[in-house]
C-alpha cells in the first residue's frame, strides 16, 4: 500500500485585473480549471525545477502516465546523486527516481493526492512546493497565482501517534518533553508519582538557572521507540503535559513532526492495483458501463472523508479565493 497526502488546489487573482482566456468571454479565473486541464495533456512537462545546494537550478522530469475523466496522473522525477569507489577512482552517479501525484481537476473539486515516495526522501512537502512554484509559473501569463495547501485535521495527542503507527505502519524516532520551571507555570495537574518525576527532572534545569527543561528520547537503527497509553509513566507524562500546555514534539520517521495542539495531516492508503488499473484502462467489475474507474471512486471516497477538514494557513493572506475541493 502507498501512503499519499492529500492536498487543495486553489486559484487566486495575483492583481485587479480580469484577464480573459476563452472566446466566450469568461476570465481565465472563471476557467482556471480548464486551463489547467490543458497544461495537463502531457504534450509539454511542468515548468518543474529544483535548486541545488551549490545554488543551480535544475529542471525536474515529469510526465503523465494517465489521464481519464478530469483526473491525471503525474510523475514527478527527482535528482539524485550516489558517490561511490571504482578502483582507485572517485565516481559519482546520477539517477532520478520518480513518486506521483494524483490531479483530481474534475469540475468543482481541485483536490490533489501526493505519494510519500522515498524519491523525495518521504517529504510530500517537498514535491507540493515544486509542484506549486511550477503551477504559479505556468499561470503567471493568466495572471493567477496556486496555491496547493494540506487537508488537515482536528485530534488527540494518541490520535496522532496511534494513527502513523498502526495505520500507515511509522515509526516515532524521536520524542521532546519540554517543562517550563516553577515560577512561570501556575497548579500542576498531574498524579503524585508524575509529578515527583518532574520536580527531578526540573532540579537539572534549575541548578542551571536555565528557565526551563527538555527531556529527549532518540531511537537508533538497533532499537525503536515504543509510545503507547498502555504505558503507564508514559501515559502519565503524557498527559501532565496535554493538560497543563507543555509542549511535546514527536519526531516519526516518515510524517515528519508531530507537535501537540497542532492539527493532524490527512493521509490515505491507495493500493497499486488501483494506479495500475487505472494506467492500462482497466475498469472496477460493472464499471465499464458507468465509467468509475477504481481510482476515482478512492478520490471520491478521501473527498468525503475530509470534506470537513481545515486547509493550512496560507503564508500570506490573499484578498479573493475560490474553494474547491
């Protein structure tokens, strides 16, 4: 099962002016969906480019390998490069791995799924990002600007660890506790046996003078970080810090960092067989007839799902927006 984060498209006016795109008079805002269906017939890649450490840019490969009914999926390759030995001479290989992203542009919908692909180092983030800065540049002509923002949702502190451990099969790499010192926190809530751990470690912090203190826990490649309720000092330390507003990060080694009090990412399985299906034409049985393919009835599915979930906050708030998806 692949691992694809699910995002929103979301077109935008970048001045006071109403560019028009078609002969029917209708602004290229009104039809930015169709335009990007055009982009998306794969005659020509995305304007898609990284920037390199050594500061050059590089153009990224990318392609479609299908396109059916308003959804479209792309490949989008990365630059990687593996240093090795041969002999006594230094060699350097390039290669360029590719993870796909689902285009959902069905008529109101804008949706877009992103695979977590080790192409990207399992950073959705950093193929959105790419992905968004070469949709900006394709529609700059239109004078539109992208936006391509996370679905996220509202959750527990163990929602989140339960999820990405039991759900998407993660592992936590790292765990943060951090504790302001006495005078600058009021009554603590928390069992007596919790609290005694924490006047311990808050006696390091305060032999310091330091205004507060951070407990860390690292996992490394023989031993992996077991969080669970089930445990019961855990569970307390856990708690004492969900109800008295101290701050617990949990480092995993594919989601990346959870903070508590931060909304949850929006994740989904999709199985190949579904991407394969729908690459070589083939239908789900009875399907043929009505024209669901198995990837559009998951698409469908994720749509629901997160139909009332946030969208992240955009960097910069903009003055016109249009919702889809």
């Amino acid at each position: 099962m692949a691992v694809y984060q699910l995002y929103k498209l979301i077109f935008d006016r970048s001045s006071q002016r109403e560019l028009y795109a078609v002969a029917d008079g209708c602004s290229a805002f009104q039809k930015a969906q169709d335009l990007l269906d055009g982009m998306l017939k794969g005659v020509r890649p995305l304007p898609i480019s990284k920037e390199k450490r050594d500061k050059t840019v590089v153009p990224l490969d990318n392609y479609v390998e299908a396109k059916r009914d308003g959804v479209t999926v792309l490949v989008v390759c990365n630059e990687k490069s593996h240093k090795y030995k041969e002999k006594m001479e230094d060699r350097e290989l390039e290669y360029h791995p590719g993870c796909r992203v689902i285009i959902d542009n069905r008529p109101g919908i804008a949706q877009i799924a992103i695979e977590r692909s080790g192409s990207f180092d399992e950073k959705t983030e950093r193929v959105r990002d790419l992905l968004q800065e070469a949709l900006c540049k394709a529609f700059s002509r239109y004078e539109l600007v992208v936006e391509v923002r996370a679905k996220k949702r509202e959750g527990t502190f163990w929602d989140a660890v339960d999820e990405q451990c039991d759900v998407y099969s993660d592992t936590v790499t790292q765990v943060a506790f951090d504790f302001p010192n006495d005078d600058v926190v009021g009554p603590i809530d928390a069992p007596k046996q919790t609290l005694d751990k924490l006047a311990v470690l808050r006696s390091f912090a305060a032999g310091m003078n330091a205004a507060r203190g951070v407990y860390q826990a690292f996992s490394d490649k023989n031993r992996i970080i077991h969080l669970d309720r089930t445990q019961e000092d855990i569970a307390h330390m856990v708690g004492l810090c969900c109800n008295n507003g101290y701050n617990i990060s949990v480092h995993f080694k594919h989601y990346g960092v959870y903070r508590y009090g931060t909304d949850i990412k929006a994740l989904s399985q999709l199985n190949e067989d579904v991407i394969k299906e729908f690459i070589s034409g083939q239908t789900v049985a009875g399907g043929s007839t009505k024209g669901e393919w198995a990837l559009i009835l998951w698409l469908d599915e994720v749509r629901k799902v997160t139909e009332n979930y946030k969208d992240e906050e955009p960097i910069e708030k903009k003055r016109t927006r249009s919702r889809k998806g």
